[in-house]
C-alpha cells in the first residue's frame, strides 16, 4: 500500500514517471509505465486515481489563481492576459452586478466554473502550461507535432509560449537559476566570449521572469496602500 501510495504522488508531478522508476527500483521503465498507464486490473485503476488526483490538484491551483486575481497578484508571462481576462469572466459570473455589495462565493460555486480550465493546466519545470490549443503549443511546433494531445513540458520554453504563465511560486526558481548563471559566467574564461553572451541573455532573461513576476504581485499592495 506504502508503494502504491508513493507510486501515485509521484507520477503525476512533471518528470514523475521517472522518478518514480528510480524511487521505487524497477529495473526496465516499461514496468513503471505499466504500473502508471497501461489498461488492465489495478494498473487501470492506479491511472484512474492518478488522474483523479492530478485534477484535485489543478482545481486547487486554479482557484488559488483565481484567489489571487481577485487580490490583485496578477499572473506574468506571454499566456498572462488570457488567463487575466478568463479570471475576470468569471469574476463577472459570480457577481454580475457590480454595483451590488461583492458576495463572497465558496469554494465549491467558484470550482463548478474553474473545472474546465483546469483540465487544460499542466506544470511546467518553473511556470504552469494553458494546453488550451495545441497548435499555439511552442513545444509541439518545434517537435513538428501541433496535434498532439499534451504539451512536450520537457521542451517547455515559457518565455516564448503563449499557453505559459508564470506566478509567484515560480519566483524562487527563476532567482535560483538567476544566481547560478551568474556563478557559472564568472567561472569562464574571458576568451569563452560567445558561451558568456548566451549565458548573458539567459541570465537577463530569468531576472527579466523574476522582475515581472515582483510587479505584478506588488501592483496592487502598492495601490491599496
Ligand atoms: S512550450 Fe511549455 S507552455 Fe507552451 S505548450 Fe509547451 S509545455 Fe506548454
């Protein structure tokens, strides 16, 4: 029961397939995807809570977005307006006269409307994926498979994407890489001029993921002061 359990937190987080190979010791990768999606006996059944869980858990993310819209921490990121704009329709829905006094809804209301978007949520290595249209999906384009049902999340580009946006959870990731790039460009040598300036832009690009992320959340606390 301890491996089952571990077997379902495990595999539905991003990479978790493999993790889960390592952690619990399966020789070949073919078994931890039986034990994960192949049909049949408690397979099946192990993919059904798998699934079940990964939706519990996006709901859960989608509300707390939907929470922080509603505070003002906006999310960041190329796919950030559509995901504004789908927060603020709902907003609308659950008080559609604004000039009445705001109703705090619960949970299970604002849920019943969230479902279907979060069916379309997927984690990416430092932002979350809107896999609303698979053929504005930057991942499958560069793969040369704009049909596919699921993003490629290990070819995730979240700065080019518009399906990804970036949140206040992501922050942390995007400082650390910061920090390592930094490191890693003071290392090199000061003839590596070409590896320097890709490590450059990077390094400006994760500031630039970071910077967002710190106006969009404060935009609000600062207008409110
Ligand atoms: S590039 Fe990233 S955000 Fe865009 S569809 Fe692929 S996994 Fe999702």
């Amino acid at each position: 029961m301890l491996r089952r359990k571990l077997a379902i937190e495990l595999a539905y987080r991003p990479g978790g397939l493999l993790a889960t190979k390592i952690y619990l010791h399966h020789v070949s990768t073919a078994t931890t995807e039986g034990y994960a999606s192949r049909p049949g006996g408690a397979q099946a059944e192990l993919l059904a809570e798998v699934n079940d869980h990964e939706q519990q858990r996006n709901l859960e993310l989608v509300l707390a977005e939907f929470r922080n819209y509603q505070q003002g921490i906006l999310p960041t990121g190329p796919g950030a307006r559509s995901l504004t704009e789908f927060s603020a329709s709902i907003d609308e829905k659950l008080d559609p006269e604004a000039a009445a006094p705001r109703i705090q809804r619960n949970d299970r209301d604002v849920l019943n409307l969230l479902t279907k978007r979060a069916k379309t949520l997927h984690l990416g290595p430092a932002n979350y994926c809107w896999f609303t249209d698979p053929s504005r999906a930057l991942c499958l384009r560069l793969v040369g498979t704009p049909a596919a049902d699921r993003p490629l999340i290990g070819m995730c580009d979240s700065v080019r994407c518009p399906q990804a946006t970036h949140h206040p959870c992501h922050r942390p990731l995007w400082a650390e890489h910061a920090d390592k790039t930094k490191i890693f460009i003071g290392q090199l040598g000061t003839a590596r001029k070409t590896e320097r300036s890709w490590l450059q832009v990077d390094l400006d690009r994760a500031r630039r993921v970071d910077d967002e992320i710190d106006a969009a959340s404060t935009s609000m606390t600062e207008e409110s002061a």
